[in-house]
C-alpha cells in the first residue's frame, strides 16, 4: 500500500510540473524607440517582418512573438547622411555597415521585453 502511495505522489508532482511549466508566458517583444532628434530611415525588426520606411523622433516601433526565439536582429539607417552615426548611442550592442546599423543577435524568452533605444550623444 505505501509503495502505491509512494508512485501516486510522484505521478501527482510530475503532473503539477508539467501543468505549471506549460502555463508560463513565453516569447516576448522588441521595441525600437526613437528618442534622437534625427530620423531613422528603412527600419526592420527581423521578428514578424516589421518594418516602416521612417521613424521620426519620438515615434516607436515593436514586433512580438508567442513562442521562445532566438536569431533577431533590428537594424536601421539614416540615408545618405553619413555623419549622423556619430550623433547617437544605442542601447544595445550591434555593428555599423556602409551607414546601416544592425544589433547583434537577440533572443527572447519568457514574455521578455527587450528595447533598443536610439539616443543623441551628449554635447
């Protein structure tokens, strides 16, 4: 009779394990604000394809999944102006190219919410 017991129990924990690991949030958002005097031109958020041709000063972009991901990136540019790369910081790291700026990989887990922020150097 214990050792029926003893297997019940277990069971009922693995049960709850399972049931309470399956309920959690999962995926995330990326958000990318724009709090920098200039405009950012051809920006993409590789999650879900969001894109818009211009984020002016001020505005934001976001893109979201349901599932834990890994492999994102966010990159945008600033036209043919190739000094304003050195007007702002970013929050996140990432590389600059021909005057296109793309993050690092990003993942997302948990309901995680990740921001990238475009900011004015201070002076």
């Amino acid at each position: 009779m214990k050792t029926k017991r003893l297997i019940l129990s277990i069971l009922a924990v693995l049960l709850l394990v399972i049931v309470l690991s399956g309920c959690g949030p999962k995926g995330g958002t990326i958000t990318l604000v724009n709090e920098s005097t200039l405009s950012l031109n051809n920006v993409r958020i590789s999650m879900g394809d969001s894109k818009t041709e211009t984020l002016y000063p001020g505005q934001w972009i976001r893109a979201s999944v349901d599932k834990n991901r890994n492999g994102f990136t966010v990159a945008f540019g600033f036209g043919i102006d190739s000094t304003s790369k050195d007007k702002v910081t970013i929050s996140r790291p990432g590389n600059w190219f021909v005057n296109r700026w793309t993050s690092d990989l990003i993942s997302v887990h948990d309901g995680e919410a990740v921001v990238i922020t475009v900011r004015n150097k201070p002076e």
